[in-house]
C-alpha cells in the first residue's frame, strides 16, 4: 500500500487562456497568467492498493457518479503510464470552495491530485513536471502548482507546455479578489465547447490571438514594476475581449447577463470614487474583481449595497504553492 496528500489552491486567469491547439494533450492556443487564491483549494489523499481492481473516487464523503470517475480513472491510467505500475486506487478529496461560489474547483483538483500521486508513487517531479502532469487533468491545473502569480506556457507538446511563478517581489500578498456571484447553475454552454466553438467559427477569434501576446507582456510587466493601474487596465480589456469571440461565434452565444454587467459597472463607479479596482469574467456570469487589500473592505461595501451578502466572497492571493500533507 502506498499513499499521499496534497493540498493545491484554486487559481484565476487574469490573461485568459480560451481555445485548445490540442484537445488530447490540452495544449492551448496562448500563453496565461492567473493568481492563486487562500480561501479556494482542494485536498486529495491518494492511496494505491494491489488489492484494489478499479479506481474509486470519494468527493466531500461520497462516492462520485460514473461520468466524473470515468474521467478521473482515464487520468489515472496517465499516471500509471508515467510511473510504470499497474496498481489502482483510492482517491478521497475535499473541496473547500464556498458552494455558492461558482468557481471550477477542477484546477485545484488535478493539481492537488497529481501532487498526491508523485508522493504516492515516489516519482520525484520537478514542480514543472508537476505542472505538466496536472495539465493532462485540467488546462488550468498546471497553473496551480504555484502559488502568487503564474504564467502557463502554451508549448506545442507534452513536453512543452507547463506552468511556472512569476516572481512578484510578494506583491501579491498586497492583493485580493472579490467575488460577485451571479449564477452558480450549470451553464448552457460548457467552457469546453464555448473554446471549440468559438476557435472554429468566430470571426473575433484571430484578433484575440493576434493581441493575446501583448496583453501578457503588459501584464508581466506591471507585476513587475508593482504597477495595479497598469495591470488592472490590461486584465479587464483582456477579458472583455475573450468574451467578444463568443459574440462572433456562429452560432453566437454569451455567458454575461444583467447582473455582470451591473456589477461591472459598480467597479467602474468605485474608480470614479478613488477607490482602484478592475474586474475580470471567466467562461461564466460571475465577475471577480481585483483590489489591493488595503481598499478591499471599502469595496465590498459598495458591491453589498446592490447584491447580497451570500453572492459577495473575498479571498486573499497566497504565496505557497501546492502543499504535500503528512
């Protein structure tokens, strides 16, 4: 019997990856930067067992449904692959995330369970080989290896495409992000077939590729010179324009509805009111917002004064990375 625990954070894309090169490897079509969050992460215990005949998976304390454990037991024959055995095993995971959240624990997941299996199985991963194999799981896993600020390295294989920190000098401890949550039900359109979509028909869609690079250097460099207007301007005209591919999409679709456009608008009646903020809006109605800490309190405030308490959730940017339990 051989076993392992890892804990990973989840993370939010401030430069958007949106749009896979390769579907098999999940090899995006561009490079991301994302931030890590305290309050959101994922422990996972894996244990391999020669007694055991099938993959199990318990989530929260429950057995997990056959579609989720397909997924998992075709990720886990990845890992066997990479460490030459045949064992199976046992994997109980805990999400942490507030159910109203509306954010994918899937980053968080994968990362927390690759991280196990190399503690399991004693593989003895580099932190970019880590990286590497949370991807195969969820694109943006290989980001949640890390922790503060990462960029995912679109690569053009296996081999290539990996995540790595950004050395921010810990400003990123000087930093939150606030959650609007505007709808936590399934979506119409899952992120998966939005990015296919969208890359296949939409006419915006090369324009993003074409101005995606751009937005990254901007982005590296205002963490870099510890610049919040800088990189607060460049993640919002960032995201708004991966949500412009889905409006060019045949058929179009959108996942923005009233509501994320009202609380986009709050933030910019906070900016007005000297109070800096940006907002930014993943494949999904809920808008997250990033502040400095100093001013996140003030913040809520004004987002408290037209949502409810339950759909505004603030989480600090955490420095580690994923984290083996003993």
């Amino acid at each position: 019997m051989k076993s392992g625990k890892a804990r990973a954070h989840t993370n939010i894309a401030l430069i958007k990856y949106w749009g896979k090169a390769d579907e098999t490897y999940i090899i995006p079509m561009n490079n991301s930067l994302s931030v890590t969050l305290d309050r959101f992460f994922t422990e996972t215990k894996v244990t391999f067992d020669p007694n055991f005949t099938e993959d199990q998976l318990i989530l929260n304390g429950h057995q997990v449904n056959d579609k989720e454990t397909t997924k998992i037991r075709r990720y886990m024959d990845i890992v066997r692959e990479k460490a030459g055995t045949h064992l199976y095993a046992m994997i109980e995971s805990e999400n942490f995330v507030p159910t109203a959240a509306g954010l994918a624990s899937s980053a968080s997941a994968y990362a927390a369970l690759a991280a196990a299996c190399n503690e399991a199985l004693s593989l003895g991963l580099s932190d970019k080989d880590l990286s590497r194999l949370a991807r195969r799981g969820s694109g943006s896993a290989s980001r949640s290896i890390y922790g503060g600020f990462a960029e995912w390295e679109k690569g053009y294989d296996d081999l290539t495409s990996f995540a790595h920190d950004i050395n921010a000098d810990d400003w990123e401890k000087d930093l939150s992000m606030i959650f609007v949550v505007i709808n936590n039900q399934s979506k119409k359109v899952s992120s998966r077939s939005g990015m296919s979509l969208t890359r296949e028909t939409s006419r915006f869609y090369q324009y993003w590729l074409d101005h995606v690079d751009e937005d990254l250097k901007e982005a590296k460099e205002a963490v870099k010179h510890k610049d919040f207007q800088r990189l607060g301007e460049v993640i919002e005209a960032n995201g708004l324009r991966m949500h412009a591919t889905n409006l060019g999409a045949q058929p179009p679709f959108t996942y923005l509805v009233q509501e994320s456009y009202d609380a986009m608008a709050i933030v910019h009646r906070c900016r007005e009111a000297h109070l800096p903020c940006f907002f930014t809006v993943d494949a999904g109605p809920n808008v997250k917002v990033l502040v400095e800490k100093k001013n996140k309190e003030a913040v809520m405030e004004r987002f408290l004064k037209e949502f409810d308490k339950s759909q505004i959730i603030a989480s600090d940017i955490i420095s580690t990375g994923v984290e083996i339990i003993k």
